[in-house]
C-alpha cells in the first residue's frame, strides 16, 4: 500500500510524483470538491436559524472524481493533503477530509511553497494537522459572499437592469463610478507658467523673494514679464550624490499592477500565467515549478534564496552590485504567509530556458526573475545638480541628473524609465550672469483625477484593505463581465447600467456596501483566521444588520420599467421593451418570461475604408464583450485587425497605415508618430 498525496491541480502530480518516489501515489483533487448548496432559505445552502450551520454537496460533476479519491484513500496506509498553501487551499484540504472520511490519524496536511525537489521532500518531514482556524475564516468568507450575493443580485435582478452585486465587487465598482462623478464635476481652473529657455536648457519660475508664484491669470503673467530681463544671475549651483533604491520582489497585487502596465496583461490573465509557472513547466530532463506560489502579500524572500543570489550577482556583476536585504514593511493586514513572488533558482535565467515557454510565459518570468534578482541589488547612483537663478527679485530652478552607477538598473532599466538630464558645466562660466535666448509664458488648465486603470484599481483596492491577494483578478474580471464597466483606452468607464446599479445599492446599502465596511469585514476574518475572533458572532451581527435592509429594499425600492420601442411582439401582440444584455441592448418582447420573443436586429456595417491587405472593406466590429476594433470584411480569408481606427492617410517613413489614436496618428507598421492637425 502507498502513501497518498492528495493535491489542488492535475499538473503537480507529475513533478511531486518524480520528487517523493514510487512509495507515494500523487492524485488530483481538480479543485474544490464541494460547495454550499442552492436550498434552504433564501436557496442560501446555509441554516440562518442554526448558527450559520452550512449544507456542502458535491460540486456538479465532482462525483466520479469523488468516487476515485475515496478508492485511493482506501487503498493507501496514509494521506497528505497538499492543496495550495492559503486559506482557500486549508478549506480544499478540509472539505476532502470530511468529503473522502479521513481519520485523524490516518492523514497529515502538508504545504510547500515552490514546486522543487528540495523544498516538496522537506516539507513531508514538517507536517501538521489542519488549521481550523484558516478553515472557519475561509468558510465565513463564503458564507458572507453567498448572502450578500445571493439577496443583492436577486435584488438587483428584479428591481433594476443588473445582474448581480457582491460584497467586494460592489463596493470596487462604486470606486469607480465615484471617480468618473470626480471627473464629471470638476472645473478646471486656469493657470500659468513662465520658463526661461537657454541654449541648453530650460529653467522655471520659481518663487519671487521668497514667496513661492501663483499666476492665475495671462495678465499676473504679462506683469511678470514685464519686469524680467534676458539677463540671469547663477545665485547657487548645488550638486550631490543621490540613490535610487530597487523596488521589493513582487506580491500579488505589484505583479498584477506591472504585468498590467509593462505587458498588457489583464491581471486574471497575469493570474493563469503565473499559476502554470507556479505548477510547473517542463525542461530538458524534468518538469520543475519556475515560481514560488503566486497569492501572496509578503514581500520576505528566504535568506537561502538570498545568499544564493547575492553570490549570483557578485559572480556576474561584481560585489558593487551586490545590495542590502530590505527589511518588509509592516503592512496592516498582510498575511505574511509566505514569501513574495520569485524565481525558485536564481540560475534558472529567463533566456536559459526561454525555448520551453511560450512568450507570454517568457514575458512574465523574465519579469519575476529580474524584479526579484534587480530587489538584491545595489542602489542606482545619480549626480543630481540644482541650480538657482535671479532676476530682477525673481527665482528660477532647473535641474539636471548623470546616472553615475547603474546599480539595480543593470537589469531592471526595461521597466522604469531612466533618462539623464544634462546641464552645462556652470564652473566654466566667467560670469555670473547667464543670458537666455527667451522668456515664455505657457498657459495650462488643471486636470481631474484620471480614470481607474486596471492596475490603479488593484492598488486602491489594495490600499484600502479591500479584497486579498487571492481576489483581486476576480473583482476586476467580475465587474467586466457583469458589464458595469467597459475599458477604454485602458481606462474604466462605468456603464448606465453600472450606474444605475451603484446608486441603487447606496439608496439602501450605503452603510454596508462601502470602503470602510468592507475593509473592517476584511480584518474581522483575519480575526477569526488567527483565533481572535468567533465567526458565528460575526456572521449573526452581520445578518441581524443586513438583512432587515433587503426586505425593505424588496418592498420600497422602485423598479425600473423596461423603455417601450411602440411596437408589439408578432407572437403574442404585447408590447416589445428595450433590455440589457450581457453584450448591450437588445429589443425583446415585455411578456418573458412566457413570451422568449427576441428581435433580430439587423446589423448596419460601417464601412471604414478598403482593406490594405485584400482590398476587400474595413469595418467597425466589436468583440463578444462589447468593444470596438476594426478588422476586415473577409475575416478568416483576411486577418487584418486593429484596435485602433485606421485612416486613409499613409505613414510618410513606410508608407503603411497611419491609426488613429487620442491625440496622434501612429503608424501600424513602423511606430511612426505625427500629431493630428487641429
């Protein structure tokens, strides 16, 4: 009989397998297992009236693998149960305790943090038993998700045009219709600027004795220039050493964020990347985890990793590049589980094994491994000079910077932008007086706050200790697509129906769907995950409080009325309504759910011009989740497609197809830029 090693994902099973040898049998969960049911009260599949007392079933389909589970652990002398090492993946390991009826003493919970030979064999000599308390956290999370979700969308659904509303995702989406009401409201105030321009470079008004200048106005502006001469006395040059430190390894959310920025991944695609390196890839001679575990808010890395590291780097780039360990900051709420995202061999480099990934799996462990090994490097070394000029009571400051020693940015410098700003060698002037070619003043207009990116939504989420490593990629894809939000131009804008939802919601939710709210409901099952809190109270102050407010929203919240088009359905003569849809509006008959009538709209083609590729047309298409590109008529014969409107107008430099971007033509070919004429 052999041991049993139960995990999460199918892929683990051949690399663990090859580590601990043929006295263990490693299986596959595929997964949860169970979940709450759909009856009871409310079809909540949990018992309100007896202590939130919860009804799991299998899983639809989980039956079969259920039956297997439960031959091998007969088979077998002992179990580990090796799912994920998080608070969902103590709840897998639980539900297969109770699901396959294992004994206590015939079972041993074991977690690894990196799929490696080493580290998987270590970790069978430091089991333990089940954490109850990650457990009860991890199942009053899902007890708190299906109330909420299940009472507001079927609110939702019967009251207004959306489809569901959530603990989480709800409060994320009134982030961002916040935002957008910011942008619709603000007024932009007018001010100015004065810069003196050099022959070598340029320097801004500053203050006037003193006192630092706000001009408000073009005349403040004209009065100011009226007393400036060309002439400018150098009254301080000030030069100095300054560092720039290298940025932590990443957690979840700074490699959701970056991928985001520096790849153009969505983070739930960032997620299922990062979830096969994690599992692992496989090499020449064997199939090896590339990653340490992706869920994680720690930003430690283990000082085996950094020894190794730091030799590394000393081997290849000499001791100056060799950096201190950063000591993590203390971050309210971080679960500290585990350490931060890295590569689990700093000699496993990005282009040693590029040829067995893919290039979206090369993309984003090339960028884990060089945020990980650029974190044990030196700081960047810059000669930063400030130098102060004086006219006529007037201050002027410009400031130049010389990277002196690249430190981190030897390997990082792809992801940040580093560009030396020079100054002319003021100690050769022999006067103190300078002369500038000409004094301008430049008007500009304030501007709001931009719309939330999917990366800048992740870090408000973050900051406001909402949601956990494990949910961001979840509440941004939900909100997606549930069709509250659409991106353009990378930027969240909330949809009618995103609002109307919102509003609703803080008609009669305000003092529970909001930031504060969720955040405190966030630290109460950390609580409850470190035996601070009991969960049954938690639960109980929850519903008592809740609960009240859905009845009532039931009986008073005003429903929408479906907007008439005038004309009546050809099956049953009532009348027929425009609704929303998961894809946008569509025109179906008043009387569903007994009349299903749906009105075949016909599709009106906007041609944009002839296709470069096989002179058939361009046209305006949209994807299945509602946004716009333009691609050709005679798709899949012709593969042209863009997201980007493409003009008649050809690029200068190739003579290719000049796109219409925001507030410049880019060519599709050669990047080519040119400003559009007003």
């Amino acid at each position: 009989m052999k041991k049993l090693v139960i995990v999460e994902s199918p892929h683990k099973c051949k690399p663990i397998g090859a580590y601990l040898g043929s006295d263990y049998k490693v299986v596959s969960s595929k997964g949860h297992i169970r979940d709450l049911a759909t009856s009871g009260k409310f079809g909540l599949g949990v018992d309100v009236e007896h202590d939130f007392e919860p009804n799991y079933i299998p899983i639809k389909g989980k039956k079969k693998d259920i039956t297997a589970l439960k031959k091998d652990v007969k088979d077998s002398n002992f179990v580990y149960l090796a799912t994920d090492p998080d608070r969902e993946g103590e709840a897998i390991s639980w539900h297969l305790k109770e699901a396959l009826d294992i004994s206590d003493d015939k079972y041993e919970r074991v977690t690894f943090n990196e799929i490696t030979k080493d580290v998987v064999k270590n970790a069978f000599n430091d089991t333990r038993k089940i954490d109850e308390n990650l457990v009860k956290s991890q199942e009053t999370r899902r007890i708190l998700d299906r109330i909420i979700g299940f009472r507001l969308s079927k609110l939702m659904q019967s009251k207004t045009g959306g489809k569901s509303a959530g603990r989480v995702q709800s409060v994320a989406l009134k982030i961002i219709v916040d935002r957008e009401r910011e942008i619709e409201n603000f007024v932009s105030e007018e001010y100015w600027t004065i810069e003196a321009d050099f022959e070598d470079f340029i320097a801004n008004l500053e203050k006037y004795h003193g006192k630092k200048v706000e001009i408000h106005g073009e005349k403040e502006a004209n009065d100011i220039l009226a007393k400036l001469n060309k002439a400018f006395k150098i009254e301080s040059v000030d030069s100095k050493d300054t560092k720039k430190s290298s940025k932590p390894a990443f957690i979840t959310s700074t490699l959701q964020r970056m991928a985001a920025t520096a790849l153009n991944f969505a983070p739930s695609k960032t997620m299922r990347i990062a979830q096969k390196l994690y599992e692992g890839v496989e090499l020449e001679q064997e199939t090896v985890g590339l990653i340490t575990y992706m869920r994680t808010d720690s930003e430690r890395l283990s000082p085996v990793f950094v020894e190794e590291t730091h030799n590394y780097i000393k081997k290849k780039y000499g001791s100056d590049y060799i950096g201190s360990v950063k000591v993590p900051k203390g971050k309210k709420n971080a679960q500290d589980a585990h350490e931060a995202i890295r590569p689990t061999s700093i000699d496993r480099t990005p282009d040693s094994i590029k040829k067995y990934l893919s290039n979206e799996e090369y993309k984003l462990y090339k960028l884990i491994y060089d945020r990980a090994l650029s974190s044990l490097m030196s700081s960047a070394i810059s000669l930063s000079t400030t130098v102060i000029l004086e006219n006529n009571g007037y201050t002027f400051k410009t400031t130049g910077s010389i990277l002196k020693f690249d430190g981190y940015l030897k390997i990082y410098s792809e992801y940040e932008e580093t560009k030396d700003v020079i100054l002319p060698d003021f100690a050769n002037y022999k006067s103190e007086v300078i002369i500038a070619e000409q004094i301008n003043k430049l008007q500009h207009f304030t501007k709001p706050l931009p719309r939330y990116s999917e990366s800048s939504l992740i870090k408000e989420l973050e900051s406001l200790g909402i949601g956990r490593p494990s949910t961001y990629a979840t509440i941004v894809q939900t909100i997606k697509d549930r069709g509250y939000v659409i991106l353009e131009d990378k930027k969240f804008i909330p949809t009618e129906i995103g609002i109307e939802t919102t509003d609703k919601l803080q008609e009669f939710f305000s003092n529970i769907v909001n930031v504060t709210y969720t955040a405190n409901m966030e630290s109460d099952l950390d609580d409850i995950a470190e035996d601070k809190s009991d969960n049954i109270k938690i639960l109980h102050a929850f519903y008592d409080e809740f609960e009240p407010l859905v009845e009532k929203a039931f009986q008073e919240m005003e429903k929408k009325e479906a907007e008439k088009t005038g004309e009546t359905c050809p099956e049953c003569e009532n009348d027929l309504v425009i609704r929303q849809g998961r894809y946008g509006k569509f025109t179906a008959c008043s009387n569903y759910p007994t009349c299903k009538y749906i009105k075949k709209e016909e599709k009106q083609e906007k041609v944009i011009m002839e296709c470069p590729k096989c002179g058939k047309n361009i046209i305006e298409k949209r994807t299945k989740r509602g946004k716009i590109f333009y691609g050709c008529t005679s798709y899949p014969d012709c593969d042209f497609a863009s997201w980007y409107k493409p003009t008649l107008e050809k690029c200068p430099k190739c003579n290719g197809i000049m796109l219409e971007k925001k507030d410049e033509l880019e060519c599709m070919d050669c990047k080519h830029k040119k400003e559009i004429e007003a």
